[in-house]
C-alpha cells in the first residue's frame, strides 16, 4: 500500500499518518497492524514502513530508511488547455498515469471554461489533487506539479531553454519523436487554437506533431502524445 506523506515528514523513525491517508488506510485499504506500507513524500522520495498502531484519530508506523528515486527521462511537461466539465479531470488524470511530470494549464481563447478569482484557487486546488490521486493509483513515487497559467505567453515564458517543444496539430505528419532531456507538449482545446496561439507557439520553435488520421479529442490527444512519448523512451 502506498500512502502519500509531507517531505518534512518524511524521516526514519515513528510517524503518525492522519487525515485523508489515515482514512483511506483504515477504511478504504482495511490496513491492520503489522502490514507494510510504501510511503512516498511526491517528490521522488520513498520509504518501507510497517503499521505500529491504528486509533480512530491515526495510524502509527515505524519508519525505514529513506531512499531516492531518480526521474524516468525525458522530463515531459504538457501545456493543456482549459476543457469542459469532468473532461478535464479525465485529462489530468490520464496524463498522470501515462507519465507526464509537470500539468500547466492555460486559458485557450477557444476554451468554453473561464476561470478568474476564488473560483480559479479552487479548481487549482482541486486538479493537484486529481494529480495526487491518480498518482497514487498508478503507484508514481512522484506527484506531477499542476499549475495555472494566466495565459499562453505566460507558460511559455516559463519554460526551460533546452526543452524540445511540439504542438499537437492533426493535420502534421506524425513525424519523429524527438530524442531530449526535456520535452514540452502543447495542445489545443474543443475548438482547435486560434490563429494568434499558433503564431505564438510557432515563435516559441514549437514544432507540429499529427498523430494520425483522425482529429481526436482535446483530453484524448495530450493523453495519446505522452504515452507514444513514454514508450519510443522506455529501456
């Protein structure tokens, strides 16, 4: 079993796990004393741990060394567009599992969800943990970071210098994946990006990616592009 804890908290010794982890544990897992657990603080460090004692209020385990994890390359982070309704946790969710390691979402114009203010902290807070979550199930040691750009120019201005750069565009040829330490995804939401958002992605030397003859959905198509990533990298 796999429990998600504080990096501060994350030390060898005894460790008191509470909250929504002591509740999946007890109620969710039927964890009892004496079962080993894997704890993982989302930042690519891991543990052995073993269950002391549980109580209604928390679960007590005996901590292990701790050990580090290091990152499966490329570093793949996805520029995903704002997408309606339980679409977009779908998206987040896939990407999580397929392996991508930073979610940057941004406000397409052709996006049909607007965010601004309290309800903007809240769906933030909300899709890290989605991330967390799917994490979990697909037992990542790591948490992939999910962030709010307040626009395309912002998450672009924020990317590394020597990040290998594609856009997904279904009428590319579906083209060679490229070979480097990091790699960034862009795609567009329902109704496709607009002629400004190409212009700029284009300015940022992102370079078109097809992935096939089918126009596919905007929480299908980044899902699809990691997972091609994932495997034409894997050892």
């Amino acid at each position: 079993m796999r429990i998600f804890v504080a990096p501060e908290r994350l030390v060898p010794g005894e460790l008191a796990i509470t909250g929504d982890e002591h509740h999946y544990l007890g109620r969710v897992r039927r964890a009892r004393v004496g079962d080993a657990l894997e704890l993982v603080d989302g930042a690519g460090r891991r543990a052995e741990a073993t269950i002391a004692r549980m109580t209604a209020a928390e679960t007590v385990v005996h901590v292990a060394a701790i050990e580090a994890l290091a990152d499966a390359a490329p570093r793949v982070r996805v520029l995903v567009p704002l997408i309606k309704g339980d679409r977009m946790d779908a998206c987040l969710e896939k990407l999580v599992e397929v392996g991508a390691d930073e979610l940057v979402v941004w406000p397409a114009a052709r996006s049909v969800v607007k965010l601004d203010g309290a309800r903007r902290d809240a769906r933030l807070a909300h899709y890290a943990a989605t991330a967390l979550a799917a994490a979990r199930q697909s037992g990542r040691a790591a948490v992939p970071a999910v962030e709010l750009a307040d626009s395309l120019g912002a998450a672009l201005a924020a990317l590394p210098a020597d990040s290998a750069r594609l856009v997904l565009d279904p009428l590319a040829e579906r083209g060679a994946l490229p070979a480097a330490a990091h790699v960034t995804l862009a795609s567009g939401p329902e109704g496709g990006l607009a002629p400004a958002e190409h212009d700029a992605l284009a300015a940022a030397r992102f370079a078109p990616l097809g992935l096939g003859p089918r126009v596919l959905r905007a929480e299908t198509a980044p899902v699809i592009a990691v997972a091609l990533l994932r495997a034409a990298t894997s050892s």
